[in-house]
C-alpha cells in the first residue's frame, strides 16, 4: 500500500525511532515553549500570555485592579492550555519586588514575602500592569509584531512583544529544559541603556567597552558583588559564568567596646527563615566558634543581627567564616541560553544579546512607521474627497437629494474614489460648517507633514537608529532615574583576598604602643605610653613613630616607595628592649624609608601624597598588604618619594610647598581612586610638597609656634582651586614649612 497512512492501519516501527521522534517532539516542545525566553522581550510564553490577557482585560498602570482568579481564568482559557497553579506562580513572581528587578505586575495583597512565604489564593489577590510591562506591549495594536492563532484557533497572541523595555537583561531569566538550561541575573536598565546607546553609535565596539557600562548584574536584593572584574569580562564575553554575591553588612558599636554585625540585605533568592535556620544549626553544632547568638529583627527591612563570641572576635574574621558555611554568600549562574529571532536556541554573549535587542527594535520601529503611514494614507485620501466636496457643497447635496444612486455620480461630477465617496456620504449635516473645513484643511497639512517624515524615517537607515538612540535615551530616562527602582541596588566589591587564619580572631585585645626609630627598630610597649622619654634606643638612634594601637589592629605603613605593608599589632616584638629591625618583617627596600604608621580602620580613607606635589584618596581598605612585599598604591615620577599618609578627617586641605607658598581648597576635590600617580594638589615651578594638614574649613587652619597653638580663622588669601600656586602663608608662620 503506497500514500499517507489510513485510520486503523498498523505498522512495524522500531521502537528506537518511535521514541526518538515522540521525545524529540517534547524537547522541542519544552525548549521553545515553556522553558527557554525570547532574546527579543526576554519573556517565556508563559509571561507573554499573562501580560496580553492583563492588557485586554485593560488592567493598565493608571486603571483599576482586578481579581487574580480572573486574569488567571482568560490565560488558561484562551491561551495558555496549562493548570491554573502554574500561571498563578508565574504571576505572582512577576509582582514580587525581591524577585523580579523590574516588577511587571502591580500586586494588591499577600503576594508572598523575602521569607518563603507563599501568596494568598487567587481568589484574594488583585493586580494590574506596571509601566514597565506596558513599554513591553508598547505598540502592540500597530502591527509592531505578528500575532498567530492561540491553541484552539478561537483567539489571537503576538508571536513576540514589541519590547520597548530591554526586559531580558534587565529582569533576568532562568529555566530548565530538555538538554539545556537558562540562566540569567538581572541587570540595572539605566547601565543597560547606556551601553544600548554606545553600541548604536560604534557597532563594531568591544565587549569590554560595553562591560565599561555593564559592570554586574543588579539584584533586586541588593547585596554585593564580589566577583574579580576579569571573571566578569569572561562570563559577558562566553554567555557562560558564574557571580559571587555577598550580604551587605556592617558593624553596629555598642557600650563598653561590644559590638554586632548588622545584615541588612541578604544575597538573590535566598529565603531569610531558611537561611537563620541554617546559622543556627550550624551555632548548636558549633561549627561557628566566633559567633555567639544569630537574632531576625527584621520588618519590611532586613536586619539580622550576629553577636559575636566576644569583643576581641574581628568582623571581619567573623563574616568571613560565615560567607564560607552559608548562604551569606552565593554564586549566581550566568548562562545566556536564549531562542533567537528564529527560534532557535543557543548561547549569546553579552554584545549578542544586546544586538538582538536592538535589531528587534528597528524591526518594530519600521512595522509601526509602515503601519502608521497606511493609515496616514488613508485618512489624506479621505480628508482630501472632503477638501474636493467643500469646493461646491450645494452640487454635493443636490445629488444626494436628487440621485437614487448618489455614490456613481459624486465619484464622477468630482472625480472621487469609491472610499471618498463612502466618506462624503455618511457625513455628517454639521460637518458642513465653514470651521469645520478649516480643521480638515489644519488636519490635512499636519499629517502631510507626518506622512514626509515618516516616508524620510522609512528611507533613511541612520535617521531610523537616530530614532532607536533616542527611544533608548527615553527608556533610560523614564526607569533608570535614581529613585528606589531605578539606581543601582548590588554594590560592585572587589575580590575577597586569602582569609587570614581563623586562629588570629581570638588574639586578646590589649592596648600598645607601637615605637619606630629613625635606623627602622620598632617594638610594642604594654599600654599607652605618651611620653618618648620613656623609651631607649640605641646609639646614635631616636624616636621616629609613636602610636597607641591593640593587638589586635592591623598597623598600616606607609614607605617613600609608594607601598604600603601590614603588620598584626600581635606581632610586634614586645618588651623595653630595642625591638627588632621592620626590614625582618617586611620586605622593605633598602632605599625606601617608612613615611607614615598608622592603624587600620574599616571603612576609613587615607590621603597619599608625594613630594611631588600629586595624590589622591583612597579606601583603607584597598590598602591592607596580604604578603610581606607590600602592596603598591602610589605610583612615582624617578625623581618623587611617598611622603605623606593622612587619615581623612575635615572638609579641606592645607598644602605648603618648599617654595614657602599656602595653598588651601576643598577634600572635594581630590578624586577617590585604588591605585596611581594622582591628581595635582599644588603646582611648583621647583621644590616640592613640604608639609600637609587636613583641617575643618570653619575652624579655621592652626599650626604650632613653640609651645602655643596660632589660628587663621580668615582663609580667603590663600582659598583656592586644586592644582594652583598658592600664596605665600601668614605672618608668623615657621620658617620650616611645617604645621607641627
């Protein structure tokens, strides 16, 4: 028997190729619609049916809600033939703000909380759509995108979202099909739309100038990304690779030198009651020996608060044991798995996507000028029979009174159309006023105008992208403002370093003092001890560096190299002898001197400056040297030495040159950087930097004179900008150039 089979007829298939095709028809099915999104709208079938059943149901921004139950009745019974268990869950993670970056639905009651918690029944619940999700639709009544008949050929659905909103990235997407799976963190629109714009004016750019706008995702959580900036170039550059994402934290001083670690953002996806569970498990199994009790004071903010074992535990020390045993710390799965344009799915790097974005728009924008020219043309046809029966209104009326077929004979006597014909024929009697033909006229000279431009827009490929660069800039302008939902959320940290050994967190506190003479001896003495007196050097030496620390303070110093070393204050050579050479300590270069001691502070800044004048601020914490060679931070002209290192307190600098001119202006000024040569603080034709104070502006500038203590309180002289000469200082002013 030859032709298609008949109804009953059986035939030998091995059971191989059955299976193949039977199971190759579900994977298909479960890749390309229920698992992986669209590059164009980012969204799922599942998400573009709930937004198209919301906005026919006209569930708009600025309308009323409607119960969920209902919304969720139209999708299953129009579009999407799956339980209504599934649809709900779908929409309740598009209301939820700690899901979702960019929320697409607005939810009125229990849609679930940061906890686990599950939402209310359908039946109780309400929503409408956000601005975001009608930018997604934008256009969508103007053959922006083609529609296919739903599952029972009774309804119509778009194919794809016109996508005025650049939804993939910015919400993220994640699934799991049949031999492939998505995966991607959101993003913050306004870096988005910035790197969008970039990519419409150089085509051919990098992925690392679009990471230069791009720098992370941006989780709706907050929390901060402490992934190194070459793995995150990688991942964009693959479409595969993976975020490490921290909880914010900080540490909150109580009485009597206590404190507790405060958690106010905890990382994506992870559930706050599990995670608490999680910590106290561990406690009662004393896996944590630095932590003492775990407490959730959180209301609709997250606060759990870590007490630790005791006063000497280090935060740090603490968070650290905590990042690595819990879900303080995650790792976010990057892998762009998309379906493309024609459905097809595979693995896109950053630039790709973001291409698809854009490609996707200049389809609609052309779809939408077309669409909108048809009609264009359409009414000026009409507008234009109106224009030709005003020219002799009584002979129009005389033939629609007289004819018994008026339509022939008007097309005739003025040479209509069949369709200005129709048109001239249902008008209506008090359209025949004079004004009324003053507005067709205004009418038809304004969408003549429309029509040249739009016939421009639609011939022009760069004025078309000028058009796409400008809806970017809207996009940016409207959800990327810094308010609550458009400023970035996730903190870009640096790479954690190597953990110090958990042993040195229970070095018990005790108060030093740190002595550094002038040939490099240093040693810690018990207590703090002001007077120098007290202390005996060798012969020939003397007293350089006095500071009051505790041993359990990181010291900080700071040599003309540039470089900064770090010493645990329990490591110091104790006792009244000499000490010990620092150059043992550290690998501190014979031709380089220490220019600066002082302790670590988290959370301070430190102002370095070479005697060159140049410097900048930077964090203390980019400072802290993990090995004995140091750590470079100022980079040096040949001829220029690291001289000063100054805590950042005040709100101005005062600067004095070897050429005796005062230069003072506003810390402002003075840029925060990691690492460099700096910015100008004061211009010399010859000379250098000899002395430098940071002082409150109000209080005026002091310095020493002997014994007494002297006060400019009037600045004006000597106010200037960075980088200038200055003048030359008060009356009275030592003739050593120093402030101390």
């Amino acid at each position: 028997m030859t032709g298609t089979a008949t109804a009953g007829e059986v035939r030998d298939t091995p059971l191989a190729e059955a299976l193949g095709e039977r199971y190759l028809a579900y994977a298909m099915s479960t890749i390309v619609s229920r698992s992986l999104p669209d590059v164009r709208d980012g969204l799922k079938p599942v998400h573009r049916r709930l937004l198209f059943a919301m906005q026919q149901l006209k569930l708009d921004p600025a309308g009323g809600f409607k119960k969920c139950a209902r919304v969720v009745g139209d999708v299953i019974g129009k579009y999407h033939p799956h339980g209504d268990v599934a649809v709900y869950d779908a929409m309740v993670r598009l209301a939820q703000d700690f899901a979702v970056r960019y929320p697409l639905v607005e939810g009125q009651g229990n849609f679930g909380n940061i906890d686990g918690d599950n939402a209310a029944a359908m039946r109780y619940t309400e929503a409408r759509l956000t601005a975001v999700a009608a930018a997604l639709m934008e256009g969508l009544d103007e053959d922006a995108v083609d529609f296919r008949p739903t599952y029972d050929g009774t309804e119509e659905e778009p194919v794809v979202m016109p996508a005025a909103f650049p939804n993939l990235l910015a919400n993220g997407a994640a699934g799991i099909a049949v031999g492939m799976a998505t995966s991607i963190p959101p993003h913050n629109v306004g870096e988005i739309c910035d790197a969008l714009s970039h990519l419409v004016g150089h085509p051919d750019c990098s992925i690392e100038e679009l990471v230069g706008f791009i720098p992370g995702p941006d989780f709706p959580t907050g929390g901060v990304l402490v992934e190194a900036r070459d793995a995150v170039l990688e991942a964009y550059r693959t479409g595969r690779g993976s975020f490490r994402l921290r909880a914010r934290w900080e540490v909150e001083r109580l009485s009597h030198g206590l404190y507790q670690v405060i958690i106010s953002e905890i990382p994506y996806q992870v559930q706050k009651s599990r995670l608490i569970e999680k910590i106290a498990e561990l406690l009662e199994a004393k896996k944590l020996p630095l932590l003492a009790d775990v407490r959730d004071e959180s209301t609709d903010v997250v606060r759990i608060v870590l007490e630790p074992r005791n006063r000497t535990v280090e935060a740090d020390m603490l968070m650290e044991q905590l990042f690595r045993q819990t879900d303080l710390e995650v790792r976010i799965p990057l892998n762009m798995n998309v379906l493309d344009a024609d459905s097809v799915p595979r693995v896109m790097t950053l630039k790709e996507v973001l291409r698809a974005f854009l490609d996707h728009r200049h389809v609609v924008l052309v779809r939408r000028s077309n669409h909108r020219l048809g009609k264009i043309e359409r009414r000026l046809e009409i507008l234009e029979g109106y224009l030709k029966a005003y020219l002799d209104l009584d002979k129009v009326i005389r033939i629609i009174r007289e004819e018994d077929e008026p339509k022939p004979k008007l097309m005739k006597a003025f040479a209509l159309t069949d369709v200005q014909a129709e048109a001239i024929l249902n008008m209506r009697l008090r359209s025949l006023r004079k004004l009324e033909e003053m507005e067709i006229r205004g009418e038809h000279g304004k969408l003549s105008a429309e029509r040249a431009e739009l016939r421009a827009l639609l011939a022009d490929e760069a004025l078309r992208w000028q058009r796409i660069a400008a809806e970017v800039a809207a996009i940016k302008t409207e959800f990327g403002k810094p308010d609550a939902l458009g400023k970035r959320r996730t903190e870009l940290g640096e790479a954690p370093n190597a953990v110090v050994v958990p042993i040195e967190a229970f070095i018990e506190r005790e108060d030093i003092t740190v002595v550094l003479s002038e040939k490099g001896w240093i040693r810690a003495v018990k207590g703090h001890v002001d007077n120098a007196e007290d202390f005996k050097f060798k012969e020939g030496d003397q007293l350089k560096y006095l500071l009051h620390a505790a041993t359990t303070d990181k010291l900080l110093f700071f040599a003309t190299n540039g470089r900064f070393y770090t010493i645990g204050g329990d490591k110091l050579p104790r006792g009244r002898g000499h000490g010990e050479p620092l150059r043992l300590m550290v690998d501190l270069p014979n031709d380089a001197e220490v220019s600066a001691v002082l302790a670590y502070r988290a959370g301070s800044r430190l102002l370095v400056v070479s005697s060159g004048g140049r410097g900048f601020l930077v964090k203390a914490e980019e400072v802290v040297a993990q090995t004995r060679a140091g750590k470079q931070i100022l980079n040096l002209a040949e001829d220029e030495q690291a001289l000063f290192c100054l805590a950042v307190e005040g709100d101005a600098v005062a600067i004095i040159g070897r050429n005796r001119k005062l230069l003072v202006f506003k810390l402002e000024e003075i840029p925060e950087m990691t690492r460099g040569r700096g910015v100008i603080l004061q211009k010399y034709r010859d000379g250098g930097t000899a002395d430098l104070k940071l002082f409150n502006l109000a209080d005026g500038l002091s310095w020493k004179m002997g014994e007494k203590t002297r006060t400019e309180a009037n600045l004006m002289l000597w106010l200037g900008k960075r980088a200038t000469v200055g003048r030359t200082p008060p009356v009275g002013f030592p003739r050593n150039n120093k402030f101390t």
